[in-house]
C-alpha cells in the first residue's frame, strides 16, 4: 500500500478520535448547563399528581402533558400584569439609558475631552458599586419620591447600572465609527450637534440596539431592588412575582412556578445569549483590544 | 455650533488653536477647542449628574444612615455614632455571616476557576458544533438568577429531588426517609454547599467565555515562537499565555467576585439563611435587618462591612483599566 492512500484515512481517524475525545470532555458540561432547564420545562407541562410519583421515571409522563400551569398563571395571578410591568420597566429604562448613555459615550470617544479616559473609568467603576450596598439608601430616595410600592422605584433605580454599562459600551462602539463621515459632515456645513444627529447615529444604530438589548437583559437580572421596593401584587415584575406569589405559606406551586419562570426566562436567555459576545467585550474590552 | 474659523473649516478634534480666532474673539472660550469642551461636557452632563445622584449621593447617604438610628417607621434619625457597627460586631450571627460569605466567594471562585478553565480550553479547540455548544452551555449565566434559583430550588426539594432520585436508583443513597437521604438544603453542610453549588453553577460558564475571549486574543505566532524555542506546554501556559491574559482576567474576576458577594437571590430564595444560620451571608443579613426588620441604619452599616471585601476586586479593576489606557 502506498502512503499516498493511507495518509487522508489515519487523518481521518484521528480527527474522528479528537472530536469523541472533546465531545466526552464537554458532555458533563453540556448536561451541568441544559439538564435543570429541561426538568424545568417537563415539570412546567406535568400535571401536578405526575409531579409526586416517587417510584415512576421523573423524566418523562405517567399522566398527559398540560397546560393547565399556564392557565393558572394567568387566571388566578397577576401573572398578566407582572409580564406587562417588566416590559413596561423595561421600556422606560431603555429610554432613559438610551438618552444619558448615548451622549456620553459619544462625548468620551470623539471629542478630545480633557481627563475623557478617567471620566469613562470613573463611570464604569460605578458599574461594581453593588446594588446590596445602595439599596437601603436607594429605599430612601424612592419614599422621598413616593414611588414605593410602584414599579415606577424600578424605572428610576434600574439606570444605576445600565447607564455605567451602557455608556462603556457605547463609549468602545463610537470609538469604531469613522472620524471621515463626521469631518465630511461639518466640511458640509453641519454643525457638531448637526453631524452627530444627521450623520453619526443613523451608522450607530447598532450599537443603540445592543444598548437596549443590554437594558433590558440587565433589568431582567434584578431581583434585589424590586423585593425591597416593591411588594404589591399588581406592581411586580416577572422574576419577583413568580419567586413570591407562587409560595403560599408551605405550599409550593411548582408547575407554575416553573412554567412562570421559563416563559419569560427563555426569551431573555435567548436575547442574552445571541448578545453575549458584546457584553464580555463590553466589560473587558479595553483590556484585550 | 459652526465650525467654521477664519482659517478654514477645522477637522474636529484638531488640537491647534487657530490664532486668528484667538486674536479676533477675545477669549479662549471662543475658540471651537473650547466650544467642542463645552458641547462634550453638556453631552456627558445628563449621565454624569444620574450616576453621581443615584450612586455616589445613596453611597455617602448609607454611611450616614449606618451612623444614625434609622427605622423604616421613624423618618427623623439621631446620630448614634459607630453603634451600629459595634453591635453588628457584638453579634454571633454576624460573625457567622462573614465567614460564609468567605466561604462561599472563595469556594465557589475556586470552583468557577477549575471548571471555566477546563472548558475554555475544550471550547478553543475547532470541532464541529462548537457554535450549538458554546450557546447552550452558556444558558445558566444568560437564564435571569432569580428565574434559574426556583428551579434548583425544587432540584432540591427535601421529597421529590430529581438529584435524590438519580442517586438512590443508582444505589448511592437509600429510600426516601432513610438516614442518608440528603436534604440539600435542610441539613447545615449540604446547605451551603447547595446555595456555593448554585452560584458555581451560574458563573462558570461566564469563567470560561472571559477566559476564552483573552485565549483567542493571543496571537498565535507568539506561542509558535515559544514552541520553536522549546517551550512545552505548561511553560508556554505560565510564562507566555498567562502573562498576556492577565488583564481580561483580573477583569473578569473583579466582575466575578463583585457578583458573588453582593448576590442575595440565591440565598434568599433557598434556604434565606437557614437552617440555623448555616448559610447566612452579609447581603441576606442586611436585607432582613434593614428591610425586613426595619432597621435601616444597622442594615446600612452591615452592608457596608462587604465594602471592605469589595475593595480589592475595584481597585484591580481600576488598575487593569488604568494601565491599558496608557
């Protein structure tokens, strides 16, 4: 047999054998990360006697899947309004991240500004002040500007920490954009306010997305404001909601728990997910460019 | 807002003052150097004023809360001095507080070190359906905490355990009620290994996507360099990726540890310090003192004791960022 003829099959083999061996090494992972998901999704359509059969398999249905958890949700808490708040929160804090960060990235990354860096550093830091060590001071202000109990508290606590992320992250995004198309802009006759409205951001608009993608996601993670600031019913976001109202006493409402849960944290992860990259360079950007 | 001097228009940016403008307005404030000042710091204004009202003014106010005695039910405080800190200081779950707190940020950063290391370094090497893996394993940190807590939480229910029913069909554990049937989150130990668990659970995946990031950052002529001139591979490791990763991560154990010990929900939801104060952490702590219990001042000044802790990961972070900019 010639070498010719057995080169491409031993290379083939052994790609073959590296592959297995990377599939085996990732399996423990793959199952650490995706196995509560799914128990969580099975114990979401599980009828609630299926739950408690201790001698049957759990992974799979002794009793017809349902919807009946879902149902739950929705007729007999205000799962409705929880969903409504959290997009509504969500809205306005975008909103306002959007107008503060947007200008101040852009300021940090175009315009020269003396001590621009340390300002930006400066900001940014206030991203680690952590939300355990604000929020009882933060519980003052928001009596002061009698919100509590509204999920308005949350609309104006939430910008603590998207705008510091945001305006890092926009500050690096602004940084890409061209100087020509803004230079081509003023030689036109438009002013600096003129070039940064008529020029600057119709390109920007993705990094405006991922800034909002961001103020939701990041709301989305909360859970430590909303339980101090609020505790009616019908103002609750999501996370809060299901983690207190479906708890009554000893008795644990797991199906909808669950189902509560995975129906607004799957489209969250899924968002997360595809802007993943774009926060890790957010955070560590300016140590790996 | 034009631009436009009497030389010419000039770029933005151009750091020359041009003389003629100088000469004919009268005044540096004149000159288009300092109307693009003006128009940066208006624009860094509404961002600037936020933070500093939302986070610097609370910060400054929560030190003076934890020097007053502050209740929810009482709106004017007298100043009470360090009373706080020194009964917080008198108290025995306090100082079981901090060594969980210890406990759990170390553990469970060990933890997150271990595996996020291990996986980078599968997820570097090319394979087929590298980009399905990455996504679903990087499920846990993306999943909102409180979202991904309730499903441990019933993980870990003391009857219907999915964990317990695994182990006892292969025979590692007995039946339900038998003494080595695990309550996860019922029995001290188990406890807080569960709620460390958890956390470990969640930000591994993070370890490894910063670590993979910095990995792929390091050019590869560099450590083709290194293997020329006979390095093996943990030399290559120590003195040549090491060195270069370093400041992603230093960052991304800044965020990391900044999470871990300021994070409540997973202790909340869990065991919310129990049983017995076997998983009591500073957050859980000052959110019952200070909410819960009312007393905002003695919360603020527990909370404030995670400053300390806190401070190394800042100033890391602050250095690291520091040190690239120049």
């Amino acid at each position: 047999m010639s070498a010719v003829a057995v080169a491409p099959r031993s290379h083939r083999a052994k790609e073959v054998r590296r592959h297995t061996l990377i599939y085996l090494g990732l399996a423990p992972f793959l199952v650490l990360a995706v196995f509560p998901i799914l128990w969580m999704a099975i114990t979401a359509i599980k009828q609630d006697s299926d739950l408690y059969l201790v001698d049957a398999v759990p992974f799979w249905f002794r009793q017809a899947p349902t919807w009946k958890n879902f149902d739950f949700l929705f007729h007999n808490t205000s799962y409705g309004d929880w969903i409504i708040n959290t997009m509504v929160i969500s809205f306005w804090v975008s909103v306002i991240t959007l107008l503060t960060a947007m200008p101040a990235g852009y300021a940090l990354a175009r315009l020269r500004l003396p001590f621009a860096e340390s300002l930006g550093i400066g900001i940014f830091m206030t991203y680690l002040v952590p939300a355990i060590i604000l929020f009882i001071p933060l519980a003052r202000v928001v009596s002061t500007l009698d919100l509590q109990d509204s999920w308005w508290s949350l609309v104006v606590v939430y910008p603590t920490f998207t705008i510091p992320f945001c305006t890092w992250l926009l500050m690096g995004f602004f940084k890409t954009v061209p100087f020509e198309i803004e230079e081509a802009a003023m030689v036109d006759g438009c002013g600096q306010l003129g070039a940064l409205i008529r020029v600057v951001l119709p390109v920007s608009w993705p990094g405006l997305i991922t800034a909002t993608i961001f103020s939701f996601t990041l709301s989305m993670q909360d859970f430590l404001y909303s339980l101090a600031f609020v505790s009616i019913s019908d103002q609750k976001p999501v996370p809060l909601g299901v983690a207190t109202e479906l708890i009554r006493g000893d008795i644990y409402f797991w199906g909808s728990l669950m189902a509560g849960a995975l129906l607004v944290g799957v489209p969250v992860a899924i968002l997360y997910n595809l802007f993943l990259d774009k926060f890790i360079t957010g955070i560590t950007g300016a140590a790996i460019k | 807002m034009t631009q436009v001097s009497p030389g010419g228009p000039s770029p933005p940016g151009s750091l020359s003052i041009p003389v003629g403008a100088r000469a004919w307005g009268g005044g540096w404030w004149r000159t288009p150097t300092a109307r693009r000042y003006l128009f940066g710091y208006v624009l860094l204004a509404p961002a600037v004023l936020y933070v500093a009202l939302l986070v610097g003014v609370p910060f400054l106010f929560s030190l003076y809360l934890a020097m007053s005695d502050a209740s929810v039910g009482a709106p004017v405080a007298r100043f009470i001095g360090l009373e706080n800190f020194s009964s917080a200081l008198e108290n025995a779950v306090f100082y079981t507080a901090v060594r969980n707190t210890l406990v759990f940020t170390i553990g469970a950063g060990i933890l997150k070190g271990l595996l996020g290391t291990t996986l980078a370094f599968l997820l570097l090497q090319p394979f087929k359906g590298r980009k399905v893996v990455r996504a679903l394993i990087v499920i846990p940190f993306t999943l909102p905490i409180a979202v991904s807590v309730l499903g441990w939480k019933w993980m870990f229910d003391s009857q219907f355990s999915v964990i317990n029913w695994a182990l006892s069909r292969l025979s590692l554990i007995g039946a339900y009620g038998s003494p080595d049937w695990p309550v996860w989150l019922g029995q001290p130990a188990l406890a807080l290994f569960s709620v460390m668990f958890v956390n470990v659970w969640r930000g591994f995946p993070f370890s490894a996507i910063v670590l993979l990031a910095g990995l792929t950052s390091v050019p590869p002529e560099i450590l083709d360099a290194a293997k020329v001139d006979g390095a093996n591979f943990l030399q290559r490791f120590r003195k040549v990726i090491v060195p270069m990763i370093a400041p992603i991560l230093f960052i991304g154990t800044a965020f990391d540890t900044v999470f871990t010990l300021s994070d409540l929900s997973i202790v909340y939801l869990l065991t919310n310090g129990g049983p017995d104060g076997a998983t009591e952490i500073l957050p859980t702590l000052a959110y019952n003192t200070g909410i819960r219990g009312g007393a905002l001042g003695r919360g603020a000044a527990i909370s404030l004791f995670l400053f300390p802790l806190l401070l190394p990961a800042m100033i890391l972070l602050l250095r690291t960022l520091r040190r690239r900019q120049i």
